[in-house]
C-alpha cells in the first residue's frame, strides 16, 4: 500500500511546473490600451503605429486582433499620437494608468501543463485583478493597473525557485 501512495505522489509531482532561473521578468509601466471594433480600415491604420512607436529603445507597443476588437497597447507618452492617427476610428474602451510584466520562459514550457493556471490562482489569492494576458511562445506578459504593480511583480518573484 506504502508502495502504491508513493507512486501516485511521484506520478502527480511529475508533472508540477518548476519556475527556475531559466525564467524572466521584465516590467513595463505607463502604459495605456486603447480597443476598437475590428475592420479592415483600421488594420491598414495600426501598421502606421510601428514607425511611431520606438520599441529599438524599450517602448512598449502590442496590437492584438480579436474576433470582433482590435486593443493597442502602448506607452502613454505615445496616446495623443496614436489617437490623431487613429482618429477616425471611435474608441470602444481606454484603460490608463497600466503596467505590463511580462514572464519569459524556456520552451519546454510549452510542454508543460497548467502553467496559466498556476500563474494566475497565485494572482487571484492576493485579490490581484489581471486585465489583460497576452503570450507568444515563450512570453506571458499580463497587464494590471499600476496601483497593484508591485504586488504583481511579487507574486510572480515568488514562483520563481532561486
């Protein structure tokens, strides 16, 4: 019976995800989103957006198409600029005052079950509230209001195993 219990222990923390060194975090604040409804017009707009925003220098800007919206995000210092450029278009919802941070991992990563979930019940047991979860192969970045900046980067510290 000992035998058994402790191969389904070792069976079940096969598969635990370990956050090491290999992992990144990288902040970003002062960001802002802005959202619209999706279209074609618009689409041929945002790639306008690329020679305005100097991301070579460590500005900030994504551009995510939904089914139905488009959401730039970008530095604040950008906002006037994006929108006289973006002005006939009518802004769905504007979000300020943000932070990105974004967690860079190994591609093993990829084979590793749950790896959102854990990140984000971490997030939800400090109160933590995620507005946005953006993610490439190998970057989950999540966007939070600035206010709970620190307390993202923290949790998100913690997981880490040093």
């Amino acid at each position: 019976m000992a035998i058994r219990r402790h191969a389904e222990n070792e069976k079940k923390s096969s598969t635990e995800i370990v956050f090491d060194k290999k992992y990144d975090i990288v902040m970003r604040s002062n960001l802002i989103e802005l959202d619209f409804n999706k279209s074609g017009q618009l689409i041929q707009k945002l790639k306008n957006l690329y020679d305005l925003v100097d991301i070579n220098s460590g500005d900030y800007l994504t551009i995510t198409q939904g089914v139905y919206e488009i959401m730039v995000i970008s530095n604040s210092k950008y906002e006037k600029n994006i929108k006289k450029k973006l002005e006939e278009f009518k802004i769905k919802h504007q979000f300020n005052d943000l932070c990105a941070i974004t967690l860079t991992a190994p591609v093993e990563a990829l084979e590793s079950p749950g790896i959102f979930f854990r990140i984000t019940r971490a997030f939800m047991w400090r109160n933590v509230s995620i507005i946005q979860i953006i993610s490439t192969a190998t970057e989950m970045t999540f966007i939070f209001n600035e206010k709970d900046a620190t307390e993202a980067y923290d949790i998100l510290r913690g997981l880490l195993v040093v």
